[in-house]
C-alpha cells in the first residue's frame, strides 16, 4: 500500500500526517481542521496554510489518495452497483478513513467528509462556492461504501463540526532523511617558502 502515517511535529508521535509514497504528497489529519470555516483555514487557522506549507487540495489529488488506497466506488464506478470491486473498496475506504480521521457515526455507516480547493466562484458571487467530499463506510452492508462529492453544501464562512478541509502539502526535503549534499570551497594554494638567507658567504 502507498499510504503511511507520520508525525506533523517531527518524533511528536502525533500521527497527523498521511504520506502517499506515489505522489509524494503529505496529508492533514481531517479531525485537526473540522469545525473550521474554509475562510479560517485560509486565514491561517493552525498556521497550516502559512508556516507549515499546506493548500487546499483539488478534485484531482483527492481522487488520487483514494484510489492509492483501494477506494473505487464513486470514483472509477459507480457509486451503489454491485462490483467484483466491492471487498477491496470497503477495505479501502476504512484505511483512508482511519488514516485522515475525521470520522461520525450516523447508525451503521461511519461518514468522513472533507472540503476541496474551490473552484473559481461565477461572476457576480463574492464568495466560493465548496463541495465537500463524502466517503461512507457502511459496516453492515459493504456494497454500499462508496465516496461521492456534495456539491455546494459547505459555507465559506461558517465551520461545521462533521466537515473537516482536505490539506496537502508536498513532502519537505528535510523529511526525506536526506541530507543537502555539502559544499566545500576551495582550498588557496600556499606558495612555496623561499630558501633563506643565512648571510654567509661561499668562498671558492
């Protein structure tokens, strides 16, 4: 699997982190930004967005960690059909689930929803328009897990406790374990010493 947890604090044993080892890309735990308006986020909510290097992430790299983790409903399929796929994407959308977190219960389906980077909003219309996407784990009936997008139901103003933002950062180098190759300056050579002189003479 592509998919490993990691710490944002380095050697913090926070586990905030999903790294996917395909795209190189570092995912926020959803739980740490649920409840926070996208206008927050932005705002330097966390300092996310600001000092630890994070953007909304789009459709398309979202769609990505899904599929890194096995999920195929609602993405390359449909939704609620039957699929010989059906055992590998339950299995997938409880891995994604328990690595991103944000996690609810609403009778036997655990839902986990995230917001998306917005599109540009029309013209006319101050402010973004956000879909979240909706993974379902359903426990009794594993046909019916599936990931679908929302649509507009998300205000950019407003949190809500249940949504949380889908934050992706590439990995910093420094968290590859590599070191900067070093650099050395070159060293002057230093001139031969002249031979001395003793003051004495040879006589012949």
């Amino acid at each position: 699997m592509a998919l490993i947890q990691q710490d944002l604090v380095p050697g913090s044993g926070d586990q905030l982190l999903t790294f996917d080892t395909e795209t190189n890309l570092q995912w926020l735990n959803l739980t740490v930004t649920a409840g926070r308006s996208y206008q927050e986020i932005i705002g330097g909510f966390g300092r996310f967005t600001t000092t630890y290097g994070f953007q909304y992430a789009d459709g398309t790299q979202i769609g990505e960690l899904c599929g890194h983790a096995g999920i195929t409903k609602g993405l390359t399929e449909p939704a609620l059909t039957p699929s010989p796929n059906d055992t590998k994407n339950h299995r997938g959308t409880e891995i994604l689930q328990n690595f991103m977190n944000g996690k609810f219960l609403v009778g036997s389906v655990v839902h986990s929803r995230g917001i998306m980077r917005p599109p540009a909003p029309p013209p006319n219309v101050p402010m973004p328009i956000l879909g979240p996407i909706h993974l379902f784990l359903n426990l009794l009936d594993p046909i019916l897990s599936h990931t679908e997008s929302e649509g507009p139901t998300a205000s950019p103003q407003v949190g809500d406790p249940e949504i949380g933002s889908y934050l992706v950062r590439v990995r910093p180098a420094a968290a590859t374990g590599r070191k900067p190759p070093v650099r050395r300056t070159p060293q002057k050579k230093r001139p031969s010493p002249k031979p001395r002189n003793t003051g004495r003479r040879r006589y012949e």
